[in-house]
C-alpha cells in the first residue's frame, strides 16, 4: 500500500516499507529498545531482527492518508516500558509525520520480550 499525496506540481506516492524502515530507525534510537521483534512459525518464539531487517518488525497501515504503526520490540531488562513506550511513541511520531507530511493517528506498541543488556 501507498500514501498518495497531490501537489501543486504533480503526486507523491511513500510506500510503506519506507515508512516502516524510517520507524525502525527512529525506534532504535530510544534508549531502552534492544530491537525489533519477529514472530518465528518454525519455533513458535519471537527473535530479535538484525539491523537490516527492522521494518520487518513494524506493520504500517494507512488510512484516509492517517497512518498507523504497530510495533512490536524488545525492551533492555530493568527499565520502565512506560517511558521507553512513551519516548519511542513521541520521537517515531514527530520523525514520520515530518518525513511523510501525513498524520500519524496511533502507535500500537507490543512488548515481545525483555533482554539483559551486557
């Protein structure tokens, strides 16, 4: 799926696996998020994704040129996942909304585990 946006000298067009990687990134900016997580239908787990597959942890749906973020991350063992949801939410939704110009109606955030950070 594409959002779609008209100008005054001709049409945008962001996939949203674009979108998806700009989220993943921003994501992994915030203190406490480890990573991005995966389910695995071999092992029935969730596993942490490499770097260079981040989005696909994140599922981007657009609506009416609204988008909406699922993400589903690993949190670092010993700090508040309020606040680490609370970061990731306020700096992925200001980051996206600047690079797309759409609004950003709801970030849905799924905790898939918790990691001892070394």
């Amino acid at each position: 799926m594409r959002a779609r946006m008209s100008t005054d000298l001709g049409n945008i067009s962001v996939d949203t696996e674009a979108i998806a990687q700009l989220a993943g990134t921003e994501a992994m900016e915030c203190f406490g998020v480890v990573g991005m997580a995966t389910y695995s239908m071999r092992d029935g787990l969730f596993r942490l994704l490499k770097r260079e597959s981040l989005s696909h942890g994140i599922n981007v749906e657009i609506n009416n040129n609204k988008i909406t973020l699922d993400f589903h991350v690993i949190i670092a063992y010993g700090v508040s996942i309020k606040a680490v949801s609370d970061n990731l939410m306020s700096n992925v939704k200001y980051k996206v909304e600047e690079f797309t110009g759409l609004e950003v109606e709801v970030i849905n955030i799924f905790v898939e585990g918790v990691r001892v950070i070394d």
